[in-house]
C-alpha cells in the first residue's frame, strides 16, 4: 500500500464513531451502587465502573458512542457522562423523580419521562438544554420511546394502564391507548408501525398499531413481564418477566411464543448488540447482566456487575 494510502486509511480510522471501531460497549446502569458498568460485548467482561449520581437509571448513548446520558432519580436530573473520558461531564435538571430515557434515531433528542409531575421532558443534546415539556395524561410515566422515524413518543404510565403518544413535531400528546395493568417497557418494530409493550399485572405484551394507535392484539408472557427489546430484523420481540426470572421470545411472524430463556433474578430492561446476535438482560435481584445467545435462544452467561442493576444501552 502506498503512504498516501496509509495515511488516508488512519485518517479515515481515527475519525470513525467509537462504536465503529470495535466491537460495542453495554453499559449498565446501577441503582444500588450509583456506577455504571461497562461491559465489552467482545469478551464479556466489565472492563470499567463509572460513578454516576445516587440512583441511576434510564440510560441512552449517543450515535457516536461517545457520551451517556443518564436519569439520576433522587436527584432529578439527566447526568451527562464522557464515555471517553469515563466520568461524568455535567447534568440537566429534569424535574421529580426521572426514570426511562429514550434517544431519537439521529441522536439530537433525549426524552425523560418525570414520574411526579407527568411529564416528559425533551433535552436537545447539542445545546445540552431542556428545548420543551410535554404533560401526558397517563400517571407516573415510566418509560419514553422513540419511534424509529422520529414522528411519535410512546409514553407507558405506570398507574394509568395506557400508552400516552406523544407527536414530536406538534409538541403535544395526540393521543393514548389503553392496555393492561401497569404497563413498563416500549419497543418498536424496524419501520415503526407497531409497538410493543409490556403490562406487568396483566403478564401480557400488547401489540400496538403504532400508525392508528390502536391494539392489535395481546399475548400472554411470564409472570411480572416488563422489559421489551425487538430484534433489528422484526421478527422477534424478547421479554423479560420479573417474577420468572425468565426472558419470553415471540415469533412475531406466528404471534406466538417459542422460547423461554432462564435468566438471572428480577430481570428487567435489556438490549441488544447491532447485529442482534446478543441479548444483554439486567438482573437487580441478582446483580449480573444474563448474556442470551439470540441465534440459539440459549443463556450464555452471567456478568457480575453492580447492585441492582436497571437495565442496559448500547448503541
């Protein structure tokens, strides 16, 4: 190869997204431990704890994969964390008591759903500033999804038993949907025209028509289901159920479910690796991430990590 060659490759190299670069980082955020643990998905091993607040929760990670922005429930704030640096760099306030985040497609936009007060609040990432608060009419909202073209915000109240969806670009609620009993994590098909959501008294996942805002269909889970993750490719949606210790997968092509994966105790929220191949589970109870083989549908392993761990980014 020629010097020119050579150097334009490390150029090109130097100047790639982290994420790019090798495999992808999980990172784990801990209730009881206030860290955030990273795990690299090569080698599944912890290979740095970050402190971060008092009580981390929801986490989303930037499309370069350079920085994590974090919920700290007591002290209502959004932590904005280095990830290269791997400390924290600042912090937004929120309101009472934050808890999921969600992160638009393109990166720009971070929403916190604010469980006291019913909001969810829109942090624009590059100027590091709440932009604009939406109220929804659903109580204690939990968790706050993007849609992956951007145009909606599913919203799940806890104590409301519906979906709140919020339009983005109207900047206001447009509509809510009624599901089961405390409904917890949100997911998306690929070409954001169903959602998922998990009801955690009713141990159902509601399939969502994420167009018309209206259900589908809904299908029985484990026992205290709540955690969602849908595979890049659709056509499967895993489940985590808390009072099982156990990760549902549905079939989504037969509206059915084929695999019951034992995980760690109290699994909650989880991720997937880009290619899909890896489900990583969190665990509070137990205090480890469950790694899931996808192809397999097979537990891997248990990764240490801190305590009560709330769930799992990557990016």
């Amino acid at each position: 190869m020629s010097k020119a060659l050579l150097l334009a490759a490390h150029f090109f190299a130097m100047n790639l997204p982290v994420a790019a670069l090798a495999a992808p980082f999980a990172y784990v955020p801990n209730e009881g431990s206030a860290t955030l643990s990273v795990i690299d998905t090569a080698t599944d091993n912890v290979v740095a704890e970050i402190p971060v607040g008092k009580k981390p929760r929801g986490t989303v990670i930037s499309v370069d994969g350079r920085v994590a922005y974090v919920s700290d429930q007591p002290n209502n704030q959004l932590v904005v964390v280095d990830l290269l640096a791997r400390k924290p760099s600042g912090s937004i306030a929120l309101g009472e008591s934050p808890e999921g985040v969600g992160i638009s497609a393109d990166g720009r936009w971070v929403a916190a759903a604010v469980e006291e007060s019913n909001d969810v609040v829109f942090v624009d990432t590059r100027s590091r500033l709440v932009a604009f608060v939406v109220r929804v009419r659903g109580k204690n909202p939990e968790h706050a999804v993007f849609s992956p073209d951007g145009k909606y915000v599913f919203v799940s109240a806890e104590e409301g038993e519906a979906v709140d969806v919020i339009d983005f670009a109207k900047r206001a609620e447009v509509a809510q949907i009624a599901v089961g009993a405390r409904p917890r994590g949100i997911g998306f098909s690929p070409d954001s025209r169903t959602a998922y959501v998990a009801a955690e008294n009713a141990n159902e996942l509601y399939v969502l028509d994420a167009v018309n805002f209206k259900v589908i269909s809904k299908i029985k889970a484990g026992l205290r289901s709540n955690g969602v993750a849908v595979h890049p490719d659709g056509k499967h949606v895993y489940v985590s159920n808390g009072g099982d210790a156990s990760v549902s997968v549905l079939d989504v092509g037969s509206s059915s479910i084929v695999a019951t994966i034992p995980v760690g105790q109290r699994p909650w929220n989880m991720a997937l690796t880009p290619d899909g191949t890896k489900l990583y589970v969190a665990c509070g109870r137990s205090g480890v991430v469950t790694v899931i083989d996808t192809v397999r549908q097979v537990r891997l392993a248990d990764i240490a990590v801190g305590k009560l761990p709330w769930g799992v980014a990557i990016r």
